[in-house]
C-alpha cells in the first residue's frame, strides 16, 4: 500500500521540475486519485500486439507521447531537460510498451519499477482516434500484466482531467483507491482543464 510518504515524494519531484518550466504553464487544481491493484492479474488478447520499446529514441518518444497525451494536458515527460528524459526512458526500471494492432502503433503505456516492490503504471493511453473503439480494456490489460508480472504491488494515479470515464475503468478492473488528493499540477497553457 502507498504510504503517505510515498505520495508527499512524488509531489515533491513533480514541483521541483514545474517550476523549471513555468513560462509555457498553467498551474491548475486538479483532483487526483491514487489507486492500487487488488485483482487478479489479466492475461493480454489475442489480437492486439505490445512490443517492449528498449531505449527509444527521444524525439521518437515525444512524438508518440503528444500524440496520446496532449488532449489530455500530459506535462510529465516535458517538463524534463533532454538529459533528464533520456535517463529516465533508458533506465532499467523504466519499461514502455507500444500497443499495436496490424504492425500500426495505436498507443502506449508505461512502467516505473523505481519504488521497491511497487509498479507505477505512470502513463497509458490511446492516440485519439481509437479511442472509443473498446481498446482501452485491452491497454489496460496489458499494462497491469506487464506491471505485476514479478508479483509487485500496481499502482497508478489519474485526475479529473483525464477521459471521463477512467477512474471507473480502473475500478472496474480490480483497482481500488488508497488515498486520494487535490494537486496542484502544471497544464500548458491553452490546455482546456473544464473537459464537461
């Protein structure tokens, strides 16, 4: 179980870098739920494909990353100087999974292993244009098989900007809250945080 300090942790890393980067954001209240897993652990479908991205190539992976993560106000990865995300994407505990169906990448999702015994699902998503097409279960799926594989604790975090209807998908697939929060995180400016 995620520990109060665990939380206070990753609030602490996530305001040190906002505010390297200020300029090109907005801070926003945002509301935001910490969920660990208590299921059992899902096997992924037969027809879609993940294939394991070992060390990829930055600009590669920030094309990837607006493509899925802009309609939702992702500033994680861009708030990292270069040197910062390629440590972070080439290092060991650090997994990325594409989602493919057809050979054609459709999304991706992301592992943490940095915490011990614990496994952050830290960014999951579709490109926009499948969403809607009952993918997401099939992410997820995979993600939580991919984290949980070595018998760690999943985890992940979402807010109320995020696709309406993720904190009940997450639930739904055997999450439960442990600790919930109002954050005040960095959004681009322009970013349209009432999604209602």
């Amino acid at each position: 179980m995620l520990n109060l300090n665990d939380v206070v942790n990753i609030i602490k890393k996530r305001y040190i870098r906002f505010m390297k980067n200020e300029k090109e954001y907005i801070k926003v209240k945002a509301k935001t739920w910490f969920l660990e897993f208590h299921g059992v652990l899902p096997r992924a479908e037969n027809h879609t494909q993940y294939e394991h991205w070992k060390h990829p190539d930055i600009e590669e992976y920030l094309k990837l990353y607006h493509a899925v993560g802009d309609l939702w106000g992702w500033t994680g990865r861009l708030l990292l100087s270069e040197k910062e995300l390629s440590e972070k994407l080439h290092s060991d505990l650090t997994e990325i999974w594409l989602f493919k169906i057809n050979e054609k990448v459709l999304g991706f999702f992301e592992i943490d292993f940095s915490i011990p015994d614990k496994a952050e699902i830290v960014y999951l998503g579709l490109i926009p244009s499948e969403i809607g097409k009952g993918l997401g279960k099939s992410l997820l799926y995979a993600a939580i098989a991919s984290a949980g594989r070595n018998g760690a604790q999943v985890w992940l975090h979402t807010c109320e900007f995020d696709h309406p209807n993720a904190l009940n998908s997450y639930i739904q697939s055997g999450f439960k809250i442990s600790n919930e929060a109002i954050e005040f995180e960095y959004y681009p400016i322009g970013f349209q945080v009432d999604k209602g």
